[in-house]
C-alpha cells in the first residue's frame, strides 16, 4: 500500500473541503446517513466474518461488544451523521477581533485543522464517526481502523465513499488503509508530511504506542479507569442504579464504571443491596477489606485492580473514611477520563467537582455519559484526556484550529 499516495490524495482533497459551502456538507451528511441504511445488509454480512474470526481467535467479550455491529447501531451510526449535519458549522466562525493603534484590523477565524489521521481499534462505528466530524469541520480524513474490525471498516468505507461520490465531492476526503501490517502502521505515524494530526482510539496498547513512535502531532485520547464515589450523604436508592448502569450498560467502552470507593459511613448498609443488583448482572466484586467485611463471596482487590480498566464484568471496591481520603484515591489511580460523586452535600459535590482531575466529572450521574452524542456533538472522535487543544469528548469545534486574518490599508513596519 503506498501510503505516500494516499496522503498526497488526502491533501488535494482538504483543499477542496474547504471550499464546500456548509449546505454542501449537510447534503453529503444526509445522503452518507441514508446510503448506511440503505446498505445495512451488506454492512452486517461484513461484521458477521469479523465476529466468527474474532470468536476463533478466542477474542475476550468486551472486545466482541466493541466489534459487533447490528441494525440498531448501524442506525445510530446513520443517525449520527444526520445529528452531525444539523449541528452549526464551526469554520468561518470569528472568535474575535480588534483594532490596532497602526489601523490593522485583526479578526480570529476557525478553520479546519487540515488532514487527520485517526488509528483506532475493534469499533467499526468509528469509521462512521471520524468521517462525519472530519467532514463537517472541513478536514480530510485517512482511517486505519484494527485488522479485527477489517472487513466492516471496508465496507462502511466503501459506503460513504460512494455516497461523497454521489455529491460530486473527491471520494478521498475518507481513506481507509487496509493492509494489517504493523510496518505500514508505523510508516502510517511518520507521514507528517501529509497528515497534520494524528488522533489514537482504542486501549492503552495503542495509545502509548502511538504517542511514543509517531512524529505527526498526537491528540492523546485515553483509557478509561472510572470511578463512582459513594459519599456519606449519598441518596442509596438513586446510588444503585446509577452504578448498575454506569458497570454494565455496556463493559467494553472506556466510560464504563470500573472501580467504586465508598465511604464507610454507608458501607454496611449499600454493600448487600449492591451486591444482589450486581449478581443479577453477573459481576464479580473484587473489595478491600471492609468490603469483604460487609458482604461474602468477595474477591480480594489487590493494588493492579484499583488501576485497571477491566471492560470486564468485574468491579473494584474501596471504603475510605473521608471525602479528602476518597478524591486522593481517585486522583491516584484516575487515568482522568470520568468520575461520578453520588451524594445530598452540595459542599461535597462542589469539592469533588474543583478537585477531581479528569475530563468529565459528574455529581449523581452515571460515567456513561462521557460520549459526543450525549454531549449533544452528534458524535465523536473520541474522549481527549490530555490538556493542550482539546478535553473530553472532541466534537466538530475540538477539530478545528485557527488563523489570524489581517487588513490593512498600506501599514509597513517602521524600524
């Protein structure tokens, strides 16, 4: 695969991109959405070959949650792109301007940030995600989805390539890299003279991989150990099935609720009612010992549990005797994606809200939340738990950067 090539057809379609009037991209949007539903057959005959190869390589549940597609999620991978496409247009949008004392006039406009290549794993939904957001903020966009997902990214790919096709727009605004070889993955990280920012999507594998190798500039999208703290002064009956949903809603996204910290004050009497709603799910607590102390049949947690991302039927406990003791706790094994409070004390919440590091911090509300749609973005690339540029889940404005626009009327720069 000539990965140069392909590069050189992202830039040349960028440009194009830029030039496409909003009402443009929507009509491109609304026709990608329907031309998905349209071809959902050939698109699940597809991710059935991924699924039987993925269950002969003995691939663990949470990973065959991520992989499978069925006509519910292909429609709200649809639509998405329609949710996309009614969202505002961030390029063009001044952000300010002003006036020099020489006359200058200077306005900051958004822009696209150019061609984004985006690596990610076992989610055959992205490809549908990345385009659209990519797409609306005027960028091209090369994906490389993993081998496991390889024969629903082809024919998700093909679908929406067809569909610019349609529009009359450069079908090579989406690129999809097929060959699965590792080298090309590498070679694929070093193609800064084409690709302006690299986005990884997926576990901690490949994100490490991809910031510690690439030389095209990295948004850092991170994995996700969250937690839900249950407070002194939490409401239990609103605690329970706000764990319940944030465990097991679905276990192989990086939102899930993977560790839980409990105040001692209400430890003996959450952890039976807990434990029956968790058995019904069929997860296996792995608790301190107090934990273990209130309720039997309770897996010792050792130190790796309260750091790990298990996307797994399995849940971390730890009983802490303050509200300091437990945002400690948090902040040590965060990997700063998401953290819930669940409590009455709006003292309490207020605390954790300003002193939690991560993305997203939530009071009485699951970690589930922590997703573009939901946010309201349509869809999303992914959740940056990084700093610079972009924080939590990155929508049409997080893939946008901007220029400097200046009028004058003849200035020079005296010496």
């Amino acid at each position: 695969m000539d990965l140069r090539e392909m590069g050189k057809r992202a830039a040349a379609a960028k440009y194009q991109l830029q030039g496409l009037t909003t009402e443009e991209k929507n009509r491109a949007l609304e026709h990608a959405a329907e031309a998905l539903t349209e071809h959902t057959r050939e698109i699940l005959t597809a991710n059935a070959r991924d699924l039987d190869r993925g269950r002969e390589n003995g691939m663990h549940q949470g990973l065959l949650d991520r992989l499978k597609l069925d006509q519910v999620r292909i429609a709200a991978m649809a639509q998405g792109l329609k949710q996309v496409a009614a969202l505002p247009d961030p390029v063009g949008e001044c952000l300010e301007s002003f006036d020099r004392p020489n006359g200058l006039h200077i306005e900051k406009h958004r822009v696209p940030l150019g061609v984004i290549g985006i690596i990610y794993e076992s989610r055959p939904n992205v490809t549908a995600d990345a385009f659209a957001l990519c797409f609306k903020a005027g960028n091209a966009v090369i994906l490389k989805g993993g081998s496991d997902a390889l024969a629903s990214n082809m024919a998700i790919a093909h679908v929406l390539q067809q569909a610019l096709t349609d529009c009359g727009i450069d079908r090579d605004a989406v690129q999809l890299i097929t060959d699965t070889n590792r080298a090309v993955t590498t070679a694929f990280m070093r193609l800064k003279e084409y690709v302006d920012v690299l986005i990884p999507r997926g576990g901690a594998g490949l994100i490490r991989t991809v910031v510690e190798n690439s030389t095209i500039p990295v948004i850092e999208t991170g994995t996700g150990n969250c937690h839900i703290y249950v407070d002194r002064d939490a409401d239990l009956d609103m605690a329970i099935p706000i764990i319940v949903n944030a465990k097991t809603q679905r276990i192989g996204v990086c939102n899930a609720c993977e560790s839980l910290v409990i105040h001692e004050a209400v430890r003996e009497a959450l952890m039976p009612r807990l434990q029956k709603a968790l058995e019904e799910k069929q997860v296996e607590i792995r608790g301190d010992e107090r934990v273990r102390a209130a309720i039997s049949g309770v897996v010792p947690a050792t130190e790796e549990d309260y750091g790990k991302e298990y996307l797994d039927y399995i849940i971390s406990m730890k009983t802490v005797d303050s509200l300091e003791e437990a945002i400690d706790h948090i902040n040590r094994y965060s990997t700063h994606h998401s953290e819930s409070i669940i409590t009455a004390n709006p003292k309490a919440a207020e605390a954790f809200l300003s002193r939690v590091d991560a993305a997203c911090v939530y009071v009485n509300a699951s970690t589930r939340f922590t997703d573009g749609f939901e946010f309201g973005f349509g869809a999303e690339i992914g959740i940056s738990t990084q700093k610079l540029h972009a924080r939590g889940p990155m929508g049409l404005r997080e893939l946008t950067s901007y220029k400097y626009q200046v009028t004058g009327s003849g200035q020079v720069r005296p010496d």
